[in-house]
C-alpha cells in the first residue's frame, strides 16, 4: 500500500476512511491521561486504558488485582477528573487488564 494511501486511511483531520477509530484512540489515550494526572504518580501510572460508555461508566483498565483495590478507593476522584475532561461519567469500574 502506497504511504499516500495509508497516511489517507489514518488522518484523522482528511476524513480518511479509519478517522474515527483513530479520532476515538486519541480520545481514550486522552482521558486516561487526564485520570492517571489526577491522581498521586504512583497510583496513576497504573492506569493503562479508561473509556466512557454509552451509559455513562467509567471504565478504568490498570496493572493488576493489586491496582484495582486501590485505584477502586480512588473512583470519586477518577469520576471528577473525567467530568473535568468533558466525559459524562456517572459510575465507575476498575478491570485488570489481560496480560498479553
């Protein structure tokens, strides 16, 4: 595949066929950011992934069991720093993330 092509498919800013995949990576890549600057350093870099639902959870995906417990302690501060970011989080839930 030509890299005009690809760069085409994948540029969010062009309408490129995959835009709003990318558009909704970003996004999420975004909140769990926002979330993980929200919290003490040693808590928020155990936040691998966050997504908003379309019922409003907050899904926070972290490291380990461990993790969960305590990011699970955190889940009003990490709703505050979703409707900060825009989210409308109205519960939230933390998942260990599959190892690979």
């Amino acid at each position: 595949m030509a890299a005009k092509s690809l760069e085409k498919l994948l540029n969010p800013s062009k309408g490129g066929d995959l835009a709003n995949i990318v558009r909704r990576a970003q996004d999420m890549g975004e909140l769990a950011s926002a979330l993980a600057r929200a919290l003490p350093a040693e808590e928020g870099a155990a936040i691998l992934a966050a997504n908003v639902r379309e019922d409003g959870e907050l899904v926070v995906l972290c490291q380990s069991s461990a993790w969960a417990s305590r990011l699970r302690f955190c889940a009003d501060a990490l709703l505050a720093a979703a409707r900060a970011h825009g989210a409308e989080a109205s519960r939230c839930s933390v998942r260990v993330s599959r190892p690979d």
